[in-house]
C-alpha cells in the first residue's frame, strides 16, 4: 500500500459541500459580490425569513455553470416550497441554540432549496473587493427535507466504498422523535462554514483559500493538520490501498472493504471526529461544529457501525474522549456552552 495523503487544495468536487467549489471563470460569479446583495436591499432580520420560496435566477445560474465546470450532469432546478415543507425547515431551525442563530444569522443573506443540485447542500461566501468573506448564501437540495437523517448518513458514509465481500457500513443520527431528519445535521455543517467568516480562530473563509498562512498558527489547525509545501496534510494519514481514491458521493466507488475499517480505525486515533472531515482543514472546522453542536448540545447520536463477517467496528462521536478534548474546548470556547 502506497501512502495517500489527503491534500486541501482549491478545486474541490461539485460533490463536497465545500464554500468554494471551483476556481474557474463562472459568467454569474457576480452573486458572490456584495454590489449584487446590496442591490437586492437588506436580508430578512430572522432565519427563517431567509428560507427563499423560489431562488433567484442568477444564483441559480451560478450553480448551473458550476456543474458544468464540473463536468456534472446535474442541472438545478427551481420549485417552490410547500407549507409542508416550510414547516418541517421552521422546526429543524427551531431546535438550534439560540445564541448559535443569534451570531450567525447577520452573516446569511439568504437560505435557497433546489432540485438536483449536484449534491446535498452548499454554501458560499460573499466577498468584497479585497477577497474578504463578509456574507454568505446557502443552497440546499431538496431531497434533504424528505429523507431520514439515518438514511442519509448510511448513504453518504458508505459512497466512497464498495459494498462488496460482505461489507455493511450503517450511520445512526436518530433513534426517535423527534426527528429533523437530515436537514438539521446538514444546515448545522453549513453552518459551520458561515462561522469561519471573521472567526479569529479558524479564518479560512477567503478567496483564496490555497493561502493557508491565516490559519497554520491556529490552534484548531495544529490539532489535526500540518502545511508541506502550501498544501494541508493530516497529520495521522489514511493509508488507503493504491486503487482507493476517497471521495463522497461518487458515482463508482473505488475504496474496498479494508479501506473502510482503515479509516475509521485511523479516526480512533486522531483528533478529526468524522470521516467527512478528513477532506479540507475547512470541511473539519464545518464538521466539528455540526458534530459537536448535534450530540453535545442537542443531545442527539452520532454511531457508525461497520461489519465484515465476524469482523466489527463502532464508531462513535469523540467529544467525551482524550483524542477529542482540545478541539471540544475549542468548540465549548467558540459556542460559549
């Protein structure tokens, strides 16, 4: 097996639900200056007055032309939103802290739902002239307001492998009502992308984010990562196989089952709390912030459960553990609970 270092680079998969998908020439990248916000007059004072009934036809366009930059075959869609579904996003939105939506709702301009967008949510900043994230905007796909949080997480944890020999991989996010289903465990991830706009602690949210000198000093950072030659590397390394190229939600998965339990046999041993957060110094912040809040704060579960024959993993959230104590004082810090 050759070593496989996950690297945090600036063109990320349409697949992520990274800030900044692609660094190439959008037509309506427009949507990401704050002349275009300013213009539209000022956002809705509560969150969910920011939920959108139907999303603008420029931002649509901009995600459009992203899938294509991607070579994605997704073209999003417009809807509108139901009553019903305006009332399952008011409840998920209600079981946040307060203080949380409190000191990131001035930072959203505007939460949008679409069809087929290419993955299961996105968010993206809003930069001023000097590249600077002042805002952002948040895109969700639609199918996150019908399927169960524990069927979503199953799905996600398992596309980067192949269920092949035996292999069962399973996530549990809820065990009974009530139930948000995987909306709630979603936004809070977005979430935590709008909570690295002017966050001293961990200030990734710039343009260009292949500039890790904003962040290599940080405490957040030197838990988990190191920076070799402007690239963000962890620092306990997945050794996948040769064949295992890890990444989510693709349409061929090229990790076997050895790949699997490497994985979360490795996490057991690191201070990154979930698999998806390996991907991006930005995509751990994110997670850590929706993992912490989730089970810390909303008391909800967080298990992977992996089997291969009589061969068994768990997994299980690792904020009560010593692997994850600086970063959960990190978060406690940050969130003031």
């Amino acid at each position: 097996m050759m070593k496989f270092f996950l690297v945090f680079s600036i063109l990320l998969l349409i697949t992520d639900c990274s800030s900044t998908r692609q660094k190439l020439l959008n037509p309506y990248s427009h949507v990401k200056r704050l002349p275009y916000w300013t213009q539209k007059g000022a956002a809705k004072p509560g969150l969910l007055q920011k939920v959108q009934k139907e999303i603008p036809g420029d931002i649509l366009s901009f995600l459009r032309e992203n899938n294509k930059i991607a070579n994605s075959t997704d073209i999003p869609a417009p809807f509108d939103l139901t009553k019903r579904e305006f009332a399952f996003i008011n409840r998920a939105l209600g079981a946040i802290p307060a203080g949380i939506t409190k000191r990131l709702n001035p930072y959203l301009k505007g939460i949008y739902f679409v069809e087929h967008l290419g993955s299961s949510s996105y968010t993206e900043y809003i930069y001023d002239n000097q590249g600077l994230p002042l805002y952002a905007f948040v895109v969700f796909d639609r199918s996150v307001l019908k399927i169960s949080a524990n069927e979503w997480c199953s799905r996600e944890e398992q596309s980067p492998f192949q269920l092949v020999d035996g292999l069962k991989l399973s996530c549990t996010l809820e065990k009974g009502p009530p139930n948000y289903g995987a909306f709630l465990y979603l936004f809070l991830r977005e979430l935590g992308h709008v909570f690295q706009i002017n966050n001293s602690s961990f200030p990734l949210a710039l343009e260009d984010q292949s500039d890790l000198s904003a962040i290599q000093g940080t405490d957040f950072f030197k838990l988990s990562w190191l920076a070799e030659k402007d690239n963000a590397v962890l620092q306990q390394p997945i050794l996948f196989s040769s064949t295992c190229n890890f990444k989510y939600s693709v349409t061929k998965a090229s990790c076997g089952p050895q790949d699997a339990f490497l994985l979360y046999e490795t996490l057991t041993k690191s201070s990154v709390p979930t698999a998806h957060g390996i991907t991006s110094p930005s995509e751990d912040f994110a997670e850590s912030f929706a993992n912490y809040v989730y089970t810390q704060m909303l008391k909800q579960p967080f298990e992977i459960e992996i089997s291969q024959g009589d061969r068994k993993l768990s997994y299980t959230a690792c904020w009560d553990t010593s692997r994850c104590q600086e970063k959960g004082k990190i978060m406690k810090t940050l969130l003031g609970n």
